[in-house]
C-alpha cells in the first residue's frame, strides 16, 4: 500500500480498534504516533511487539485543546491523521446532562476538528496527504440509548464532508469509515440480544471483525485510493441495505 516511512497519527490507538489500526499500518513499515489518553505496562507492552523504530507512544488529552496543540506542535509533518479516539456511554435523552454533552461533543467531534486543522496548517513540500476519520454506522442509524454517540458521529460526518471539499486543493483526502458492530470477546453475553439482531438482520449474518475495519482504513489512506475523497465506506455487514421492517 506504498505507507513505507509515511508518518502515521493514530489516535484511541490502544482500544480494540486501534489496535488492529495499529498492527496493520506498522505491517506496511510506516512510522507509528501512538496517541493514548494514558500508558499502562500492558499497554506498552504490547506496543513493545511492534516495531520499534520509528514508533513514538503520546499522551494527551482530547478533551482540552491546549493538550492537543502541546502534543501535536512536537510532531513531524503528518502523512496519514486517522481519528478513532471516542466515546460511546449509553443514556437515555432524559438522563442526558450538559457535562455529558460537553464530554461526547469535545471528544468525538472537536478533538477531530483540531486534529485536522492543526494539520492542514503543516507547512509541506506539496507531498499528498490523507485524514480518515473512524465514524459508526449509528451517525445514520438511531438507536435507543445511543442519541448523544450517534449525533456526534452525525456532526463528524458531515466534517469530514466539508474539509474534503475545502482541503482537496491543499492535496489532502478526508474519508471516514463507519463500521458496523465489532466482534470482540464476551460481546454475545455482554449484549445477546443486540448481537442477535445484528447478525440476523445483515446479509452477510455475522458482526465486523476489527482487521476488516483497519484494512478500509489502510485502502482509504494509501496512494491506492488517490482520487477518492468526501466518502464514507461503511464496514457493516450489509446491514445498510436492509429494509428496517
């Protein structure tokens, strides 16, 4: 996928989809900045099975734009920008408080928003460049308990729309990806009858393995989709083409 010594900002990098993120950018030989809110010993060492140069483990706080700016004024010129960090806490639209909009608003949209604007100011020799944004496919499908989660991927969406548009000229590609509901161990206890519904409903009958996700975003990312820009790829089973009723 031509990522060999691109620089690579991956951010939620140590969650189950920012791991596969991880693992399938560092096969391509690209330099990995890992960005996590905090570092545990089982976190790093698990980051200690990648390769180690060049691979740059950062902290910051997503929720506060002076952290973002304090961290990302210490990076090289970024080739690749995916935002994956979010947060996805249930409640219903009567339990909701402005602390928890605050929170949802600050992480999963304007943490993004920075992140792109901080680098579409980088200052480059013309080389292209490739923002994807990890969204759900709740930004275009409600659920119960899940209003907040999904109007926020709703707001990135239509972000990355936009800076699709107005970076273009600038020779940077915005795309998201929108998986659908992700294997991962104990999901089917955790959440049986979610995990029913998912697999009954979708054509292809199964939940979205994280591989297949990070494979989206790699094919997104890389010089292989070089005219592709301001669309959404979702990674969803087909549950997007199902009739609801």
């Amino acid at each position: 996928m031509d990522m060999l010594g691109k620089n690579i900002l991956i951010t939620g990098s140590t969650g189950l989809l920012g791991r596969a993120l991880t693992e399938t950018f560092a096969s391509q030989g690209a330099n990995l900045y890992l960005l996590s809110s905090f570092w545990t010993e089982e976190k790093k060492s698990w980051a200690g099975t990648l390769p180690k140069e060049p691979l740059c483990l950062l902290t910051a706080d997503l929720s506060d734009p002076g952290s973002i700016e304090q961290m990302f004024s210490e990076l090289p010129i970024i080739d690749v920008l995916i935002n994956n960090a979010g947060v996805q806490e249930l409640s219903s639209i009567e339990d909701m408080t402005p602390e928890m909009m605050d929170h949802f608003s600050s992480i999963n949209v304007h943490a993004p928003m920075l992140l792109t604007a901080l680098m579409a100011r980088q200052k480059t020799d013309g080389r292209d460049r490739s923002i994807v944004n990890i969204l759900s496919i709740e930004a275009e499908n409600p659920a119960v308990m899940h209003t907040l989660y999904g109007a926020s991927k709703g707001g990135l969406s239509q972000f990355s729309r936009g800076a699709a548009l107005e970076l273009g000229p600038k020779g940077i590609r915005v795309n998201s990806v929108s998986p659908g509901v992700i294997f991962r161990e104990g999901i089917a206890e955790a959440w049986p009858d979610g995990v029913s519904r998912f697999i009954s409903s979708s054509p292809l009958g199964k939940l979205i393995p994280s591989s297949d996700v990070a494979e989206a975003v790699l094919f997104l990312a890389s010089p292989k989709a070089s005219c592709i820009t301001g669309i959404d790829l979702r990674v969803d089973a087909g549950i997007g083409v199902t009739t609801g009723y």
